[in-house]
C-alpha cells in the first residue's frame, strides 16, 4: 500500500469517526447532489471548526457546519444560475424545464470556466462570514465573470446598476440572462447592459477585467497592505502565459504586505492545445514545481467551497506563522506563499463536464433547435436547482456584515483605495541657462516627496538599471528588495525597489499598489512590453470614470528613458517610441503621455502627476545632461496648458511646433536662422499633444483638453506652414493636430544603428537643416537663401552634419 493510499484510508476512518459523533458535521458531509465532500475535506473542515471555536470566532462548531451547509445550496443554485445565462432567455424560479422558445439562439459564455469558479467564489464568501472579516478578491480570469454576477445576485452584493434591473424573481432573472451576451447598445451607441463577458466595473468587488490572461498573476502579492487580505483566483492557462508569476515568494515581506492566498483553479484548460502545466504531468508535476519556486502547495477539492474555505483559513494560518517566525528570528526570508491547487473536472456539476467544449458551451448542441441538447439542459439543470424555502434559510448567513462589522464584499479595500499626498511638494526648480540631467532632477524630487509623505508604501518598478537611468538616490533610499543583500550594494531584504528582468512584472509592482505612491523606470524601447497591461489598467480605470466611480489611487508615473534619440549607441533595437505613440491613442484624459524638454519641465510634470487620481502618465525623459531652458513658471505653465509659445512673433505664418528634448532644440536652431534672415516663426513647445486632438472622442477627453482659445493661438487657422518635429514617427500625430495651412511633420523614421544623438536627429531627416529644407520648399525660397555652404553641403551628406546640429542655447 502507498503512502497516498494510506492516508486517504486514515481521512476516511477520520471522517467516518467525526460524522459518528457529531450529528451536524454528518448532516454537511452528507453533501448536497453534486456539492459532495470528499473525506480529506470533512477531516480539514472538521478540524478548522473545532480550532474557530476554540478562538471564540463562533459560539460552537455547529456554527461552522450549518453555514457551509447553506453555502452548498448557493453554490447549486449559483451554478443553475450559470448555465441559464449561457443557454436562456427566460428563467422560472419554480425549477419547470423551459420550452424550445425559452432558450437564446446564439449561446455564449464561457460556461464551464464559470462553472468552476462558483465554488471558489462561494467559499470565499463562506471564509469572510466564518472569520467575521471582509478579505478583498481577485480574477485573473475575468472570462469566468457569470460566475461572480450569479453570485452576487444570490446574496444581495450588487453595485447600484445590477441591483436596479437584477432579483431573485422570474422577472428579475429572466432580464439578468437575457442581458448576458445581449449586444444591445444605449442611444449613445455603448452597451446597454451592465453585464459584461469579462469583470467589469458593474461587478460588485471587481478591480481588473482579467481579460489579459496572466497579469493578475504578478500583481497580486503587491496588493495588500499590511492588515489587509486577498484572496487572488487564478487560471491554470495564465500559468504559461505570463513570466513572473513565479517570483512572487520574492516579493512578500510581512512587514509592508497582506496576507494573499492565491488558489489556482486547476481544470485541465485547453482549447486547441493542452497546456504545459497538464503535459508535464499534471498537478502532481505542478505542486513540485511550486515548491522549487518557493511556495507551499495546497491541493484542494475545486468542485466544493467548503475546501475553498478552509483553503483561505489554512493559508492565511501558515503564511501569518512564517510571519512570526520571522519577527522572533526563529527564520528568515524567503517564507513559502501558500498555493493552493484547486482542481476539477472544467465544468463539473453539467452535462459535457470534463470535455473540450465544456471551456465555452458544454451541450453538443443548441437546445433552441436540438431536442437531444434540451433533454441534456433540462436534466442538468434540475440536478442544480434549488428550492427558494431552502435559498431564504441559507441566505442569512451570508448577510451578518452589519452584526459582525465588516463591509460587503462589493466594498473589499482594495477596490476603495483613495490616495492623495497630504504634502505636495513643490519642485526644486532649476536655475535657467545651466545643465542637468532630466532624469536626475526627478530621482531628487522622488525622493523628496516620499519622504514627505511618509505613510504611504513605496514601490519602484524597475526591469533593468536605475543607476543608468541616472536614479541613484532613489535606489540609495529604497534600494533593491532581495533575500541576502550583498555587502556595500544597494539591496535590502525590505527594499522597494522591485528589480527583474521583465517588464511586466515590474510594471505591475507599481500598479498592484494602489495603496501607495509609484514609479517606474524603464528604457523607452523595452517598455512596449509593458502595454498590455497599460491597456488592461487604463480601460478599467476610464470605465469606473463612466460609471461615476473615477478611481483614487495615486496616478503611476512611467518614465520612458535612454530613449529613441539618445540611446542610439545600442543599435537599433534600443530606439523604439512605440509606446508612447500607442499610448496616445488611448483616451487622453486617462492616458497621459508627455514629452519634457529639459529638467524643469520633467519636474512640473512629475509634481502634476503626483497631485492626480486615477491615470497613468508616461513621461518621455532624456537621462542626458541638457540645458535648462524653462524657468519654474514657464514649466509649470507648460504642463497646466500642455504647450507652450517659446519663442518669436505669436501671430506669425510659420510655426515651428516642437515634441520632444531634441526637437525642440532643432526646432530653436531653425528658428534662430530664420530669425537672423528676417522670417517671423514662432517656436512652440508641444508637451502633451492628446491634449490638442483635432476631433476629442467624447465629452471626458474633451473636458481634459486645452483651452479652445490657446488652441487657436498656438495653432493658428491662418498659418501657411505648420512644421511638427516629433519625438514619435510622425505618423503618430498626422491628423491629431489642428491648425491651418500646410502641415509637414518629422520624427523618427526607422532609421537608426549604432549612432550619436546627432547621427540620430540626421538619419532620421530630424535635424534643423532638414527643417529649413523643408520649409523652404513649402514657401518657395531657395534655401541657400538661410544656408551657408558649408551646410549645404553637411545637408547633402557630403560632410560630417553632426557639428552643426549641437545645440547650445543663446
């Protein structure tokens, strides 16, 4: 006999002599249809009983088996909830098969996805109502969300919007199915539902849409502060999808964080193609691998949420005793996470369980025009239909928050983060005329203002050096978070610096903490990885602002350095403005991408950032020393209005209209030669171009928008030549700008290699005597009129051009 089949022999006597002796725990583990209890599960639930009532947390254990007795009816009637949304278009309470016409012509949903996570779901309400607290939650597979609404409508946790068209009634119901999958828009052309395919901002608790499978993953140990818990359900399939995930064990410190216990739900995902986790061998293989990795596997019943429960309750217990073992030096870091391993056939508890299909639509056809697939709808649904009698006697142990003051779960902390810096301080600004690194004045600054904001956590993402971004003193201060700091180094094992070679991760660092103030510093090329989850974060945030919920966590900065033009040294690869230019086309009044032009500049827009809710702000910041060319007022009057007349006639026909360090610097040499052959032009400098959009969006993006009147100042309507330098590929801004006239821009054309800032701004027909070459086509000039010879001939690339490009201000 092996050890595996010896110990479940043991749980079975075990189980079998506490259901002998207690009439309670034997009514619960009798189970409820397809609610069963396996012995290994009575034996844990048996004993987190006795330990809850030995704590006082209930009055007896009896306590304990009623209410996860009542947690096996909701989680039946959840599930028949479930496979109605998927298949019909009209529900009857009363349980009487449905007719041919009650079921939707088209099908959707991810059925047995959301089958699965009803029990997991249902648990975590069971572990909050037995320990009396309200833990926050979160899904990384936000496809699974039919499970959470069900759920929710059950017991009562609704946003106002489900709450005002969703109940427990034929009516109430038939109008929560049919609105699933409804593709109905309101009159102003959006979706008229509020239920969604994905967790959206209407379902109560929900913080992420989880339709980025894997970002979940390498947030959640950054989300808890200290105090808090978070129970983060996963996807087997993110598993292989995001790297990152692994590291988690690297990152938890008792000291700044929650207790989180994540719980994978374990049900042999596969679509086209099995995933690794079930190649290599399964659960057994995945545990192993968890334990190299430093994490403690749980492996758990994932069809019943009484195993969920005690899964919360003995993670939490383990991970808060690795705390104290720390505290009284008894170890040290790293402690294991404890993982806990759910598994389950996909869509258990329905006909076509365990199938490949069961991942979408479980019946082999459509009961609207297959009476087979009916018969199978039918007999499935009455296995999980529950009595309403039986529903009103467990619901009220789902509802004690005001008894046990807690708040519901729709108000878990994690989704009511509101940050605002109690001391805003104001930039050190720098003396016009003199050089100094952009990204050096910020590293100041940050250290500055969290330093006067003490009682915030701090997190840096950091995915390469920040000694090479020029970030010394923040990485002096915070230092890099490790488990055996290294002698002299910049590491410490309570470190906020979160340092790995993957930019995701990193990025997530910054935005699982919402609770605090955020950085991230990042080569520009390589942060175009970190877009999908700039998207995922930026959507849902712009969401919450629609529904009249605008989030408050702290705005994250993402300063974009060693960027496209002075980063040529590394070859092409390494000059890349992809993101900043993707990031423009996301809703600007959320999305907020600037381009500073020296350290004053990078300053007011760094101090704005920290002064602002709910946005993500990408700074495009030169790591060179450059001239400070802005004084404090100008800088500050650059960033309020996004844009800013330089220098020359403000009326005049030419504009030179400058985004980006480098530009503008090019744009001031035109300028001044122009100036000195007698041609009015005005100098702008374009700091925020979303701002300036010829045609805003919606009335949010237009809100966020400059001022019409300066619009029409800077960008005259009777310009004859508009000239945009960009630090983007000008295709990034052709037609986002107003303006009259002709309009000519430039910017990076794919042109690059191992090159200097010079050798960039040339190759890239970027430098001012492509400028004037231009311009003096558009107003028909010759234009050895504006150059001498000696550039003409730098022009034609006969001659070294980099010497003439260097800027060196008047």
């Amino acid at each position: 006999m092996n050890q595996r089949t010896h110990q479940r022999h043991q749980q079975e006597r075990q189980a079998r002599s506490y259901r002998e002796h207690d009439t309670d725990f034997a009514a619960w583990a009798a189970g409820y249809g397809v609610i069963r209890h396996r012995a290994d599960t009575q034996v844990k639930v048996f004993r987190m009983a006795c330990d809850l009532e030995q704590r006082g947390a209930v009055a007896d254990r009896s306590q304990v088996f009623r209410l996860l007795g009542a947690a096996d009816r909701l989680a039946r009637a959840a599930m028949w909830l479930v496979v109605h949304m998927t298949y019909a278009k009209r529900v009857c309470t009363d349980g009487r098969p449905l007719a041919a016409a009650d079921f939707k012509a088209d099908p959707q949903g991810h059925t047995g996805g959301s089958l699965n996570m009803v029990p997991g779901y249902i648990g975590y309400l069971a572990a909050n109502a037995l320990c009396g607290l309200t833990r926050s939650w979160l899904m990384g597979q936000g496809h699974c969300v039919a499970a959470i609404d069900a759920c929710n409508l059950l017991v009562g946790n609704m946003e106002a919007e489900h709450a005002a068209r969703y109940s427990w009634t034929d009516e109430g119901l038939t109008r929560f199915v049919r609105d699933f999958y409804s593709y109905a828009l309101d009159n102003r052309g959006r979706p008229e539902s509020p239920l969604g395919s994905h967790v959206n901002v209407n379902t109560a608790g929900g913080i992420l849409e989880g339709g980025y499978l894997g970002f979940a993953e390498v947030q959640y140990v950054h989300m808890p502060l200290p105090g808090e818990r978070l129970v983060a359900f996963l996807s087997d399939g993110a598993f292989e999808e995001q790297r990152g995930s692994d590291w988690a064990p690297r990152w938890w410190r008792a000291a700044d964080c929650g207790l989180v216990t994540p719980i994978m739900i374990a049900n042999g995902r596969r679509i086209e193609q099995r995933s690794t986790l079930f190649q290599q061998g399964g659960v057994d293989w995945f545990a192993a691998h968890l334990r190299l990795n430093g994490f403690d596997p749980l492996l758990i019943d994932g069809t019943d949420p009484a195993a969920f429960a005690w899964a919360i309750f003995e993670a939490e217990e383990r991970l808060q005793g690795c705390a104290d073992a720390v505290a009284n030096g008894s170890t040290r870091y790293p402690v294991p996470l404890h993982y806990v391993i759910a598994e389950a056939p996909k869509g258990y508890g329905f006909p076509g369980a365990g199938t490949n299909r069961a991942h979408g639509l479980p019946l082999a056809g459509n009961p609207a025009q297959d009476d087979s697939a009916r018969g199978e709808f039918t007999a499935g649904a009455a296995e999980l239909y529950v009595e309403e009698r039986q529903l009103r006697e467990a619901l009220p142990y789902f509802a004690d928050h005001a008894a046990q003051g807690r708040v519901r779960e729709k108000d878990h902390p994690l989704g009511r983060r509101d940050v605002v810096l109690a001391h805003p301080l104001l930039p050190d600004w720098r003396p016009v005329g003199g050089r100094e690194s952009p990204m050096a004045a910020l590293d100041e600054y940050f250290v500055a203002i969290t330093g006067a904001n003490p009682e915030w956590r701090v997190r840096v993402g950091n995915p390469d050096e920040l000694h090479s971004n020029r970030f010394t003193r923040t990485l002096e201060q915070f230092r890099h978070r490790v488990f055996v700091p290294e002698a002299g180094s910049d590491e410490a094992v309570d470190g906020a610096v979160i340092t790995a070679l993957n930019e995701e991760a990193v990025a997530c660092a910054a935005l699982g903490n919402k609770g605090g103030i955020n950085l991230v510093v990042t080569y520009e090329a390589f942060a175009v990885k970190m877009l999908g989850i700039l998207r995922q974060e930026l959507i849902f945030a712009r969401h919450q602002k629609e529904a009249g919920r605008p989030p408050q966590w702290l705005s994250v900065p993402f300063l974009l350095s060693s960027h496209t033009w002075e980063n040529g040294k590394n070859e092409q690869s390494h000059q890349d403005p992809t993101l900043c230019e993707a990031l423009l086309g996301e809703m600007s009044d959320t999305s907020v991408v600037r381009f500073p032009v020296d350290a004053n500049s990078a300053l007011a827009a760094l101090a704005d950032c920290y002064r602002r809710q709910g946005e993500l702000h990408a700074l495009v910041v030169p790591k060179r020393e450059l001239p400070v060319l802005l004084d404090g007022e100008q800088a500050q009057q650059l960033v309020r209005d996004g844009a800013l007349l330089v220098e020359g006639n403000p009326t005049a026909s030419v504009r030179l209209v400058a985004v980006g360090a480098y530009q503008l610097q090019q744009c001031w040499l035109a300028q001044q030669r122009l100036a000195e052959r007698g041609i009015d032009a005005a100098l702008i400098c374009l700091l925020e171009p979303g701002r300036f959009r010829r045609d805003f969006r919606d009335e949010w993006e237009r809100r966020a928008g400059t001022d019409t009147a300066l619009v029409e100042e800077l960008f005259r309507a009777d310009a004859s030549v508009t000239m945009v330098a960009s630090h983007t590929r000008p295709e990034a801004l052709a037609g986002l700008l107003p303006g009259g006239g002709q309009q000519i821009l430039f910017g990076y054309r794919n042109r690059g290699g191992t090159l200097d800032t010079e050798g960039m701004l040339f190759a890239n027909g970027c430098s001012w005597l492509h400028l004037l070459q231009s311009l003096a086509g558009a107003l028909d000039v010759l234009l050895s009129e504006w150059l001498g010879a000696d550039e003409l001939t730098a022009l034609e690339g006969r001659t070294d051009p980099r010497p003439l490009l260097r800027f060196t201000p008047c």
